[in-house]
C-alpha cells in the first residue's frame, strides 16, 4: 500500500509540475544606468527566450543577438550600426541575483568600453 502511494504523490507532483513556467530569470526587462569614458548612459535590455532583444542607449536602439547563454547565470550577445563600416560591440551579462544583472560591453577590438548593472 505504501508503494502505490509514493508512486501516486510522484504522478500527481509530475503532472502539477507542467503546470507552472521555469522561464529563464535572464528574459525580460531590464533597466539601469551604464557608464562609459563619455557619460553615463539610460539604459533598457530587453531579451527573450528566443535570443533576440533590444538594447537602448537614451533611446537610441539596437537589435542584439544572443550568440552564448547559460540559462539562469548569463549570457554573450552581440549589437552593431552600420556607420560607412560595420560596427560591432559584444555583450556580457552576469545575473548578480534575481532583480540585477552585471553589464559589460566590449568594442571590435574587445576593449571594455562599458559597465554598469541593470535591474528588473
């Protein structure tokens, strides 16, 4: 009788389980301060689960790709203009706790150029 019902609890628990969304902490809104050798810089990333987003610099956008993550701890993305030559910066993000994440952003040489954290 014991036997069936561990095996009951285990069925029940697995089919409660499907009910609830593990999203990865990393999609979302993030928003914070960024501060480079020119200023500091109002920033928004936002990512989805489908490594795409949108970074924003005083409201100057940029389409950013997710090329590395590791779910729940961080991710490498990277963001580009095109200005009479491609431009092209890197991104890495670190998930400090929950509610912030560390920001850095490296030029085509991979020189840091930025730091800064952003929260949810």
């Amino acid at each position: 009788m014991k036997k069936w019902y561990l095996v009951s609890l285990a069925v029940i628990m697995v089919l409660l389980g499907g009910c609830f969304s593990f999203d990865d902490m990393l999609d979302g809104i993030w928003e914070g301060v960024i501060i480079d050798a020119y200023g500091d810089y109002d920033t928004v990333l936002v990512i989805n689960s489908n490594n795409t987003g949108s970074i924003s610099f005083d409201n100057d956008s940029y389409s950013v790709n997710v090329v590395n993550r590791r779910a729940n701890r961080s991710f490498v993305g990277e963001y580009g203009w095109y200005d009479s030559y491609w431009i092209e910066r890197t991104i890495q993000t670190e998930l400090i706790n929950y509610g912030t994440l560390r920001i850095k952003i490296f030029n085509n040489l991979g020189d840091l150029i930025s730091d800064g954290f952003l929260y949810k």
